[in-house]
C-alpha cells in the first residue's frame, strides 16, 4: 500500500512508473470509459464541452440533437439569433455567456480559419469561451492528437494520487505530462474523470471498493468498508459532474 509518506519521498522513477500503472489498471477496471459528450465532427464537439461548464454531460445531451439540427457551420452560429440561441441553451445554465461564446466562436472560425476548427492548440485557445481544458478534450478526441484534460476530477485524483501538489490546471497538466507516455495523455484523462466520477467522489470517496487502492497514498480518506462503500459507486455516470 502506497502511504502518503512514500508518495513524499519517492524518486521521480518510482512516481512515473506509479503513474503508468494506475492508468492501466484504470484501463482494465473501466474498459467503457470514454468521454460522455455526443459529436459528430469537431465543431459539434467544441460547442458540446462549451456547454458542459457548470452544467452534467447529460444535460448537454439532451440539448445538443436541437442545437446541432439548427446550427451546423460556423456560419450559423455567427450569424444566430441570440434570442433563439439562449432559448435553446436555456436549459445548460449561464445560458447567455454561453450564447455570447458560441456566436463569438462562429465568427472566429468563419473570420480566421475558413469556418474549420483548427486542430491545434495555440488557435483552439484563442477562440472565445475556449481554454486549454476544451482545447484538449477537442484535440484528443476529435483529431486524435494526445492532450491531458485537466477539469475538477482529474485534478482531485492526480492530487489525491500523489502525482502533483499543484492545484493550478495548467501546472497539473504539466506534472501528468511529464509522468505518463504521450499517446496516452487522451485516454488517461478519460480513466482518471470516469474514475473520479464513479468512485472517488470529492466529498466521500469509495475506497473500500477502489480497484487502485494499493497504489494511492490517500487510501482512508473515504469509507474503507467494502460494503459501505459499495454503496457510494455510481452507476449514472453521466448524470455526474
């Protein structure tokens, strides 16, 4: 069992060799996971995980069939009716910050990249609405090019792993980085968030039924009985933030 102690003293070797473990067996625990967004291309994706700030991945589902029947360029989106546009965001929260970012988002494209989204990073950023986060759940997933997403789940377990101290998203995307191999930036962070989600809930973790527990120095924090905490893992992973 990994304590909060060896994670403290172990060498650089020994953490990057920790890391890359606990993501294959987070590959054998949770086989299915992958991210919970529907898409067809990568506009439809970058409008999605907008959309998903403050707001559960099954909540933007249940939107976006409309969202993507009405708007399905760029072009559209630049040249919405806001009205209309809130009317149908309505239901995903801040619905009038998110139809400002998805016409500024439109526009953007149309005026700067043809109405593509761009497949890099230093042009996702620079979009409206769009950070590194978004970047990389739209570079890894709709142009399959490796990037650790950093958002409230992979954060939580990376700290709770002992892989980073930090709490800076861009520093923990840093850390992960430099500990797990590049082609598998994508798929970790979708281990980490399905993990994050089912098991190790931020306020009462399942460790007694965490399948990586030998190897997390924060194993004790959550309920250790195998029964009780049986009864904390989710099932509804997309009604999960």
């Amino acid at each position: 069992m990994t304590t909060l102690a060896d994670a403290a003293t172990e060498s650089p070797l020994a953490r990057t060799r920790r890391a890359r473990k606990i993501v294959r067996m987070l590959g054998e625990l949770h086989p299915d996971a992958r991210i919970a967004l529907n898409f067809d291309n990568p506009l439809e994706l970058l409008v999605a995980t907008v959309l998903s700030a403050q707001c559960t991945d099954k909540k933007v589902n249940e939107v976006t069939p409309t969202l993507f029947a009405k708007y399905r360029t760029a072009g559209d989106y630049a040249a919405a009716d806001r009205a209309e546009l809130e009317a149908i965001l309505r239901p995903t929260g801040f619905f009038r910050a998110k139809a400002n970012s998805l016409i500024g988002i439109g526009a953007a494209l149309v005026d700067r990249f043809d109405g593509i989204v761009p497949p890099r990073l230093g042009d996702l950023v620079t979009l409206p609405g769009v950070g590194r986060k978004t970047a990389n759940v739209v570079l890894g997933h709709a142009f399959d090019q490796p990037g650790i997403t950093v958002d409230t789940h992979v954060g939580r377990l990376s700290r709770r792993l002992g892989l980073t101290t930090n709490t800076d998203p861009v520093r923990v995307e840093s850390d992960l980085a430099g500990l797990l191999e590049r082609r598998d930036y994508t798929i970790a962070s979708d281990r980490i968030i399905f993990h994050g989600r089912r098991v190790c809930h931020a306020r009462r973790p399942a460790c007694g039924v965490c399948g990586i527990a030998r190897l997390c120095p924060s194993f004790g924090l959550g309920s250790i009985a195998p029964e009780q905490a049986a009864r904390l893992v989710r099932a509804d992973l997309e009604a999960a933030r």
